[in-house]
C-alpha cells in the first residue's frame, strides 16, 4: 500500500525475519509518500521507490529488482491487485509469499499461480498480526510485534529542543486531519476541544501538527483563536518529523490512523476517532497501551462523533497518566 501507516504497521515483518536469519538482505518497494517512514531502519539494506499509477515510470526500477534474482518476495496486499502482479511477475522472485486473498475483478484469488503460499487473514486479527502471518512459511514465530520507527538524532533534538520549553505542561498533541477525505476534525470543534480540556486541566499546552502543505492555514487558524494554551508544532517536512514530536507529547488526538500508528509505536496515550466501522477498526486499531476510540454515526465518514464523548475520553486518559506520574 501506499500509506504511511500501512507501512508503520508493516515494520515488525522486517525486524523479526532479519533477527531470525541475519544473513538476509531485505529491500522494499515502498512508495514516495511511505518510503520515509524505513529511513535508519537498520534491518533494511535497501528501498525502492513504487509508483503504483505510472507503470512505465517504475520500468526501469523493476528491471534493477529483477536482476537481484530475489530468492522470496512477501507482497502486502490482501486482495487481487493488477499493478502488483505486473510488477512480480517482472521481478520474477524464486517464490512469492501473500496473506490469502478476496477475489477481485472477476478473479479468485486462489486462482492464482503466481503465489506460491498464502497465510491466513484470521478473523479478528489487527493488520500488523496478519502481515506477521506471512513469515510462517520461513518457520519464524514473532517474539515481538511492536512497531520500528527510528528517527534521526537532529530529528530528535528538534522535537525536544521545540518542546522543552514546556518542561512544566502536560502536552497533548492534535492531529487534524488525514490522507483520507473527511478524516479531519473542524475548526469550530478544534476550539471547543480546547477550551473544554482548558477548563479543567489549565496546565495543558496544545500542539497542532499538519501537513507542510497546510502549515500556513493552520497557523492563521490557531492565530484567530487567540489561545495562549494553543500553538501550531514547527514546519515538519517529513512524517519522522513528526513521529520525533509526537514522541515528546503525553497524550495524542487524532482522526488518522497513521498517527494512531506512529504514537502506538512510541506506546503514546492515544485518542482516536474513526468511522463507525468495526471490521476496519479491528485492522487498524491503535495499540498503545492506554487508547480510547470515538465512533462517528456514519459508517464511511467521521460526520456526527460525539465531541463530549471525545472530552470524556481525554479526561480520563489525562488522569490515569497523571495517576501514572505521581
């Protein structure tokens, strides 16, 4: 996939195989929005860069693959999908692996030759597990299934250099929005959040994250508010960047899930809202050791979550971490 935080919830297939067979050299084929997400990861030797829509642009990329002559390929996709069986069969590995597939287009996905082993998708399993799967025909029981994310240290000064100011607040980080339409949380209820967990804890300090692209509508956001307690992150350029900050906050809001992953791997105190689904919540629920989830009304959007559910949620979370400190 080409998301962030399916490639977050990926990172334990790629440190178990490596501690089970350390001879092993991995490569990925990532894509340009997630292939940061694997800088300084030390269990790769090296990534690829996948333009799922634009073939002809990654030609010459699986040509180079192809001559590495793979001896196993584990494709991540979980369904029948035409751009990844072109490009496998011009990588040409020795043996393909993928978790079993939902038929698509026609096709069942046993029906297809190419893979020459499909793990089970057990029935109430979260994503990272089901990748895990994937590692049974090399005979590796996962010791651990905790995410990988390894930030620079200049990437890591950064964050704390920004955040160290507030040495005495409780931090709590606000993501707005996501990769996926719709998944955001509005300005007016951005507002009421803050003011709402000022009211009771007014030794709290907000940080904002976006986007690079939004860094500036965000900041003028914030500016209109005219809330001392709130303030816009600095301009990070890279999800490392803020996967630096949010290992600095104490608790994390958010209505994405990338985030959600990013703040399970650092075992973050993490709010999230997500759409009233319960099988795509399954998959991608966070897994931080203190998490709370509000549900919106609609099964496709976030329309309709409850904002006193979500502050409920907020103050007992604050709580027990407090409780936690003390």
């Amino acid at each position: 996939y080409d998301r962030i935080g399916d490639m977050v919830i990926t990172t334990p297939v790629f440190r178990e195989l490596k501690l089970f067979f350390p001879e092993v050299n991995i490569s990925v084929l990532a894509s340009k929005t997630n292939r940061s997400v694997l800088i300084n990861n030390p269990y790769i030797e090296d990534i690829y860069v996948n333009h799922k829509n634009n073939f002809f642009s990654d030609f010459k990329t699986l040509l180079i693959l192809r001559k590495k002559n793979f001896d196993a390929c584990i494709e991540f996709d979980h369904s029948v999908i035409p751009h990844a069986i072109l490009r496998l069969k011009i990588i040409n590995p020795k043996i393909v692996i993928s978790v079993s597939k939902t038929g698509r287009y026609g096709v069942k996905g046993s029906e297809l030759m190419l893979y020459d082993y499909y793990t089970e998708k057990n029935d109430g399993f979260h994503f990272r597990d089901i990748w895990l799967e994937t590692l049974t025909p090399f005979g590796i029981k996962p010791k651990s299934n905790h995410y990988d994310l390894f930030c620079s240290d200049a990437q890591k000064q950064l964050a704390y250099n920004f955040t160290h100011r507030f040495h005495d607040k409780f931090l709590i980080g606000v993501n707005l929005e996501g990769a996926v339409k719709g998944k955001k949380i509005e300005f007016k209820d951005l507002e009421e959040i803050c003011q709402r967990l000022y009211e009771t804890h007014n030794n709290i300090q907000i940080i904002i994250f976006s986007a690079p692209n939004n860094f500036k509508r965000v900041g003028e956001m914030i500016r209109k508010m005219k809330l001392k307690y709130v303030l816009s992150s600095f301009k990070t350029n890279t999800i490392m960047d803020i996967a630096a900050l949010i290992n600095q906050m104490d608790l994390i809001i958010t209505p994405d899930t990338s985030i959600a992953h990013i703040a399970s791997a650092y075992n973050k105190p993490v709010i999230t809202i997500h759409e009233n689904n319960q099988d795509s919540y399954k998959l991608f629920a966070p897994t931080s050791n203190l998490n709370r989830t509000v549900f919106s009304k609609s099964k496709h959007s976030l329309n309709g979550f409850s904002l006193n559910e979500l502050i409920v949620y907020c103050l007992e979370l604050i709580k027990l971490i407090k409780e936690d400190y003390d």
